[in-house]
C-alpha cells in the first residue's frame, strides 16, 4: 500500500482533521475554488441557504496537499466521507496534482457535483457576496465563514482573486 495524499482546497487548508507526514502547497488544474455549495444547515437555513466552497469546473486552485502514511489510509479515508460526503453533495475523486517543489502527485480531493440540489452553480462575486450577507445558520453567519476562510488562505499565502472580490463586496 502506498502513501495517500489528500488535497484541501476550504477548511481542509487549516483544519485538516487527520494526521499527515508532510504538507506542500499544491495546484490543482481544471478546477477552481468556488462559494458554489448552498449551505441549509450550517450557514444558513432552507429558505435562505448561505454558501459554502466547493472545487468548481474550470480554471486551477492552489490548496493545500497533505501526505498521509500508508497505515493511516483506510481511516483517514473515512474521516474524509464522513466529513465531506454528508449530502453527497461532493464527488470523491483522485486528481493528478503539482507540489510547490514541481513534484506531480495524485491526491484524493472532493469536487462539487453540478447535478446535486444544493450546487449553486457559478455566482458572479457581487451575487455570491449577496447571498452571504443575508445567510446564517447553526454554526453562524455566513459573513463569519467567508471572512474566516479568506483570512486563513490569505495567510499561508494563498491567492484567490475572486474570494478577494467577494470579501470586498462583503466589507465595503
């Protein structure tokens, strides 16, 4: 059996939840980091769904790649459904990956799926940051997660020019 990497786009960056034996900087291509996932729990509720990230079509994302020894695989594999696949609204796949130090990897990662209710579908940043505003859920308010998630990609150095645009329309 062979190393599992893991590559966190979301809160996966900061809070991975699992134990790892390294962790890069990673691009993933054909993907972007998207608020694409209506939220009816935690940021917000069935009549005003918040907004939660999702890796979308289109584009690339740099995120976090984390490797985990062999020995751990089957449980942090089950950490990760329990994790991310509560409504199905993610996809479990295995993507091909570059590390910051050109290694290219293949990582299990979570992307929206297009065909599930709660995919919001690709928002323009001044309509992403309206649904924001007015959401809130059990675990608080959208506003809250969407500043909290910029400020964390922000200080591993991460870019994300249309997050930027959103947490702008968001703090004006």
């Amino acid at each position: 059996m062979t190393d599992l990497w893991v590559f966190g786009y979301g809160s996966l960056i900061w809070r991975p939840g699992f134990a790892f034996e390294e962790q890069a900087k990673a691009r993933l291509s054909g993907y972007h980091r998207a608020l694409c996932i209506l939220s009816h729990v935690h940021r917000g509720t069935p009549e005003k769904p918040g907004l939660v990230f999702g890796l979308d079509k289109g584009g690339s994302c740099v995120g976090m790649a984390f490797r985990v020894d062999a020995g751990r695989r089957d449980e942090t594999i089950a950490y990760l459904r329990g994790r991310e696949l509560v409504t199905n609204v993610y996809r479990e796949t295995v993507q091909a990956i570059r590390l910051a130090d050109g290694r290219s990897v293949h990582a299990v990662t979570y992307v929206a799926d297009r065909g599930h209710a709660q995919y919001a579908g690709r928002l323009t940043p001044e309509a992403a940051a309206h649904i924001v505003a007015r959401s809130h859920g059990q675990s608080g308010a959208n506003t809250d997660y969407v500043l909290s998630a910029h400020r964390e990609i922000a200080a591993l150095g991460l870019r994300d020019a249309w997050l930027a645009d959103v947490v702008s329309r968001l703090t004006r």
